[in-house]
C-alpha cells in the first residue's frame, strides 16, 4: 500500500506495532514454509530472484524479503507504534496511538487477514491440565507437554503441525473439519502453477455467487517443502495419526465428534474435482500429462466419544482459522461479526479503507501476489478522492 500511495506522490506514513514484517518474525512455527512457491513472492517493482522459484520461502526469509522491500521503496514505517484509536474528527481523522497522535484524510486499514486466532469458545471448558496452543504461539514440538495431541482442524496448520508433532514421537489425534484438499503437484506442475495459469486467483468478488462462504473457505491442505510432496489425511495416516470428525464439544476431560468424517472428505473432494475441471482444459491444451491424479482417502472408523485422560491426551492444538478485530476502530464500518464491511477495499465511511483481506477484490487479494494490484488500484481511487498532499 505505501508503494502504491507513493507511486500516486501521496504523503503517508504507515504504523507498525512491532516491526516491519512484525507476524513473520513472531507469529510463525520454526518449521514454517509458504504455501506459495518463490516465483509468487513478487510485490510491486519487487520480487523473488533467487535460483530456486518451485521452492518455498521459510520465515525468516519472508522477515528479509520485506525488510528489501521497505528499503527500496523507502516506506516510512514507523514502528513501535501501536494504533489505540481511530476516530472522526470534523473533517479529518484521528488517529491515536501509544507514541503520538496522527491526523489523516484517509486511513487505510492494513492489519492482516489472520490477525487471531479463532478459537472456539468451548476451550474455555477445557481442565486446567491440558495445555492450549494456537499456531501463532507455537514453535517446535519440543514446547508442548509429553503425552498425545489433538489437533483441531485439517487445513494447512493443521496438517502441518499435526505430521511435525506425529514425527516428535507423540501420538497425535486429528479432529478434521471443512477443508479444501489440494494435492502440491498435478499433472507434472506445481498446483498454485496451474491454479494461476487457469486464472482462478483472478477471480473476481463482483463475480462470486456466494461472497460470504468464499470468504469463509478455509486455506488449501498444502505444504510447502522441499522435495515437494502432499500432506493430506492419507499420508498423516500413513504417519500414524488418528483422525476423527469435527470436534463438536468439551466437558473439560470428555471429547464428542461428530461422525461426518466421510461426508468432510466427500464435500472436499467435490470441491477438488471443480478446482480440476477449471485446471484441465488448460492443461490439455499445454499437452500436460495425466499422470499426477490423488487417490481416493481412506476413511477410517472414528470416534464419537472420547476421555482426554484415558487417552492420555495432555494438549490440544487448535488450527480452527484466524477472525479480525478491530476494538481500536471507532467508526461504524463493522458487520455484526466484527468485520470490516467493504467494498474492494471502500467502506461506507469516506476516508476509511482497507488492504490485504480475503476475496476484497479478487480471489488472492490477500495473498503477497494479488496484494499489489490491489493496492495499486485503491492508491488511485484515494488520490481521486481526497486533498491529498503530493510527498516531497
Ligand atoms: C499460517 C499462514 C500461512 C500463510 N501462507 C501464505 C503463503 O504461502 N502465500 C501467501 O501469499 N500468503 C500466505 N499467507 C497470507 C499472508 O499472511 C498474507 O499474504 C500477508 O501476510 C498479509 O499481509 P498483511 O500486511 O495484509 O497482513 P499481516 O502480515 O498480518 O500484517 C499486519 C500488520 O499489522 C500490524 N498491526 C496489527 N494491529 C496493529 C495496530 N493496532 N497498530 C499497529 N500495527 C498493527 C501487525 O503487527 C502486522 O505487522 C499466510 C498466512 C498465514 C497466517
């Protein structure tokens, strides 16, 4: 958004509570790779140009491709600083903070997709005993109690997380929800390769039938790893872990899951088998083999009742998605659940916008690839919009 507002000469600063690049550096596991391969990691005037473009940034390399990125463009982040309130005042904003006071024409709001974890409330009933982790809290295995894992939810967190804790040696029980299974290659290319080539990350909000369950869909079941390979509940079984179906309540020491295992997998499949028949008719025109095509997954018998401590379960690992909130923001721009209501980016308050949410123009609006063309076109609808001084 900076590069973006710069390259339309408007004045701006941008306000980091941390440091740039701050949920990289604090919020990411040890293991952590994207989902996206290099070649996506590309900004405006910037991107990957390393040897490696099938491969998969880690985290410290995103905290460095950032840090470039600042510099080049010469953002004028300042950091450290954390918004505490935005608020109207006559015909500007203000915008308070834990260091100062900022006066602004226009706020663009750029606090992230996956600002928190979602937790659902029945972990308030969970026994003391059991330890309770989000993935932006948690490391390495070596971090979480001896005994066995539940991992809640079965989309990319989850399955990560739940391989990296089966291979620690602890006996991992995966409750698996709504996901979108992916497979990482298909018919001979990387699929997020295929997937932009079938233009499915161009697709745009104004076209989607239902906006609300686009946004509410969760992240693709990918890995990113080098050799690429799938990580889906076939291979996890593979490995060792359990699965069971949705979790659906807590006692505190009693576990019930729903039996929906079989429908879960079918409805992901459905929605993989659409993904295909978007993907084929490019690949049929590019002469791409048949050869990469998924196999059906087993589904085992589950369980719809369990005892936390006859299984000897000692924490439980919740990947249930990110919500946004924005107790900070005191302008009437939020939705009964709490989200930012807009369009492409414009809310119902002149000078309020935001960047970087889930299907907010297109399809990758909050991926690092689609995030740029957004921003582009939000800087020139600001700078049509407002008095804006032109940066020196
Ligand atoms: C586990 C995970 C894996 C992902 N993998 C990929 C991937 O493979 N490829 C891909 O393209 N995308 C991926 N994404 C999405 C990726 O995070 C986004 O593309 C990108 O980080 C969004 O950038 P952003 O600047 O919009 O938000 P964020 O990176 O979340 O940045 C928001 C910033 O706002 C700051 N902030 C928040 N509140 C305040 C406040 N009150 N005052 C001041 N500052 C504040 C935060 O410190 C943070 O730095 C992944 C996301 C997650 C969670």
């Amino acid at each position: 958004m900076s590069a973006a507002l710069t390259a339309h000469g408007i004045d701006h600063v941008v306000l980091e509570r941390g440091r740039v690049a701050n949920v990289w550096r604090t919020e990411r596991w040890d293991s952590f790779r994207l989902l996206s391969p290099n070649w996506m990691t590309r900004l405006p005037g910037f991107a990957y140009d390393g040897s490696d473009p099938g491969g998969f940034m880690t985290g410290d390399e995103m905290v460095m491709f950032f840090e470039e990125y600042a510099s080049l463009i010469a953002a004028p982040v300042v950091e450290y600083t954390t918004v505490r309130s935005v608020r109207r005042r006559a015909d500007v904003f203000e915008v308070m903070t834990d260091r100062g006071t900022w006066l602004a024409e226009a706020v663009v709001v750029a606090t992230g997709e996956s600002m928190q974890p979602r937790v659902p409330r029945m972990a308030l009933n969970v026994d003391r005993d059991v330890a309770q982790i989000t993935p932006t809290t948690y490391k390495r295995p070596d971090q979480m109690p001896d005994g066995g894992v539940l991992v809640v939810g079965a989309s990319s967190s989850g399955v990560q997380l739940a391989s990296e804790l089966q291979a620690s040696g602890r006996d991992v029980l995966l409750a698996v929800g709504g996901h979108v299974r992916m497979p990482r290659r298909y018919r001979g290319d990387d699929i997020m390769t295929w997937l932009d080539r079938a233009g499915v990350f161009d697709d745009l909000a104004s076209g989607v039938r239902n906006l609300r369950a686009a946004q509410r869909q969760p992240s693709m079941q990918l890995v990113g790893s080098a050799p690429p390979h799938d990580l889906d509940l076939n291979t996890l079984q593979a490995q060792g872990v359990r699965l069971a179906g949705r979790l659906v309540a807590t006692d505190g020491r009693h576990l019930a899951f729903a039996d929906d295992l079989r429908d879960t997998v079918g409805e992901s499949d459905a929605k993989l088998g659409a993904v295909f028949d978007r993907i084929d008719p490019v690949a049929d025109a590019m002469h791409a083999p048949h050869d990469e095509i998924p196999a059906p997954i087993e589904v085992p018998a589950t369980p719809t009742h369990l005892d936390m401590r006859a299984e000897n379960i000692r924490s439980i690992m919740w990947t249930t998605g990110f919500r946004r909130s924005y107790p900070w923001l005191q302008v009437p721009v939020l939705d009964a659940r709490g989200n930012i209501r807009q369009t492409e980016g414009v809310t119902e308050v002149p000078g309020i916008y935001t960047i970087g949410l889930k299907f907010q123009r297109a399809r990758n609006s909050h991926f690092i690839d689609g995030v740029g063309n957004d921003a582009l076109i939000l800087a020139r609808y600001i700078a049509t919009r407002h008095r804006v001084r032109v940066a020196a």
